[in-house]
C-alpha cells in the first residue's frame, strides 16, 4: 500500500481568522408543538496560516461539516466574525461575497454526487473560470489542461464524462475544478472517506503535494485521525458544536488533555502490532443538539465528571500547547 507523504508545517501569519462563529437553526416539531433551536456551532474561533492544515475532528453531528459551509459561504454565520485577509466576510455585500468564493473553494465527499454527469470534465474543470472570470475560451481550457495535468489526468479526458472515471479519479477532476481559480484556501469535507483504501494514500499524497505547488493552505475536516496525523499541523476537536482541544498535531496525539480527545485517539488503529494501547470506550450516545445537557456538553459520557461539571460550562484555557475545555484538564 502506498504510505502517506509526511506533511511540514509551514508559516505562521494567518490568511483567515474566525472568531466565536455560532450557527443555529430552528427546526420544526410537529404540527402543535413549538420549534426548536438547534446550535450546530457554538462559538468555533482559530486562526489559518499560508501553506498550512487545520484538521477539524469529532463524531457525526459535532458540528464539522457546518462549520466548513460557514468557511465557504455556502451559508453565512448566524453570528461572529470571519476574516479573509483582515476582511471581514461574515457580513459583506455581495461584490465581496464574489470575490471571497474566488479565494476558498471546497471538496466534497462524495465526488460523483459533485459532478454533473451530463457535463463533461473539461467543462466541468472550466465552469468556475466562465462564471467568475473574463478569461476566453482558449485561456481558460489551457487553465484547466495545466491544472488537470497537476491532479494526474491526461489531456484526452478533457472531453469526457464523470461516469467514464473511478472514484479516485474524480475526486481528481473536483479537486482540479476547486484549485482552477488558485484559492488562498481550500476546505476539504472528508475527501477521502467514500474512496477505496488502496487509492486513499494516492489522493493524500496529491493534496500535499499540490500544496507544496501551490501555497494553499487547507481546512481538513475528517474523522479519520490516522489521516489527520499524517496531513494536519494543527488540530481543532470538536463536541457538540464547540472545541473542546485545539493544538499542534504532535501535542495533540502525544499528549491529548480533554478526555474526549483521549477517547477518539485510544480508538485509532497503529500499525506497531506490538504496540500496547488502551481503549477508552466513551458510555452512551452524542446527547441530542435538541436538548443538550447542562455545563459541560461532554459531562454524560465523561469519566472524570465531576460535580462542576454538571453545572458550569468550563472556559478555554491553554494547558500546555494545547487550548482546552474542560475543569479536568
């Protein structure tokens, strides 16, 4: 099996900042019973620098993929701040909105589910350069030959359609498309996780080394925490909505604080067969976002929960080189 390149953090001075965004969303109950609010993100805050991944982690529903549509302005904050090179996006008008879809572009999951399979690759590749841009026809088919040429396609499949390519393929030609208006960032929701194992390494190794090509800088939203320790500088772990552990990838698999954090790192797979490893096997289920519990979000399924916990929401502190959530730290 192909292995995973190693990735290099690199400069420190932020192309986006994101401070205290929150989403909510009101959800209706039943035809007598009153709506519910619902806060998929509760107040997330980090800072992205050039050349560099944030890895976004957490269990379904914690709040991951809500936080990347909030990144690329497929939906705006319902509250915060979110600055692309000290502009505030979160609440521009729509020549700014423009331009700042221009500069953070996005990767699905599911690659076929991203393409029109009655438009074919090169128009697909080509589509962001028509709408956006002023370049001719011939401008933009040499853009998107160059970029398809990075992602490892021939020439000859510029003129057919999704259908005709595996699954690794089209992650390919999406993430072709994403980087043919040279973002500043690129947000990146599982983008490996509905390929087979055998071409997950190959995809990973053509991200890393497309940022090494092209200086974007990447916000990796994943499950995966094998993946993330190979492609993240950072790591940003979330619960319900809101960070719990945010901190450099080292410090963060050598020495997590939250016991959240601790739980999903004892269920990851090492490949050392003789390796000893404790699993931390969390009782319980993700409480729902419709009735969360009181202090704490983590306090049900927590084994160090104490009476505090129950009862006070524990602020963000840096333990270490990690900032940290939790009276238990």
């Amino acid at each position: 099996m192909n292995q995973i390149a190693p990735h290099e953090p690199a400069a420190r001075d932020a192309v986006m900042e994101a401070v205290d965004l929150t989403q909510s969303y009101e959800v209706a109950r039943g035809l007598f019973a009153k709506s519910a609010i619902v806060k998929a993100v509760a107040g997330i805050s980090f800072r992205l620098a050039p050349r560099s991944t944030l890895a976004v982690v957490g269990e379904s529903g914690s709040g991951k993929s809500t936080l990347a549509r909030m990144l690329t302005m497929i939906e705006r904050p319902g509250a915060g701040s979110l600055r692309l090179d000290d502009v505030d996006v979160a609440d521009a008008d729509t020549a700014t909105l423009r331009r700042y879809r221009g500069d953070v572009q996005m990767v699905f999951q599911n690659p076929y589910g991203s393409l029109n399979p009655r438009q074919t690759v090169g128009n697909a590749i080509e589509e962001p350069l028509l709408v956006n841009t002023k370049l001719s026809a011939a401008e933009r088919r040499a853009r998107a030959l160059d970029m398809m040429a990075r992602v490892g396609l021939r020439p000859e499949h510029h003129g057919r359609y999704p259908h005709m390519f595996s699954g690794g393929q089209r992650q390919r030609i999406a993430i072709a498309r994403a980087l043919v208006m040279r973002p500043k960032i690129l947000v990146l929701d599982e983008p490996v996780s509905a390929l087979d194992v055998s071409v997950r390494a190959q995809v990973l190794n053509l991200l890393v080394e497309l940022q090494d090509q092209l200086g974007v800088a990447y916000v990796f939203v994943s499950h995966d925490l094998g993946v993330v320790r190979h492609m993240a500088d950072e790591v940003l772990v979330m619960y319900l909505g809101r960070v719990v552990e945010h901190g450099p990838r080292e410090a963060i698999f050598t020495a997590p604080k939250h016991p959240y954090t601790r739980a999903l790192l004892s269920a990851t797979p090492v490949a050392d067969p003789e390796a000893k490893k404790e699993r931390i096997v969390l009782q319980g289920e993700l409480p729902s976002p419709f009735n969360p519990p009181g202090g704490c979000p983590f306090n049900p399924r927590c084994p160090l929960v104490m009476d505090r916990c129950r009862v006070e929401m524990p602020p963000t502190e840096r333990k270490g080189e990690q900032l940290v959530a939790c009276w238990a730290a």
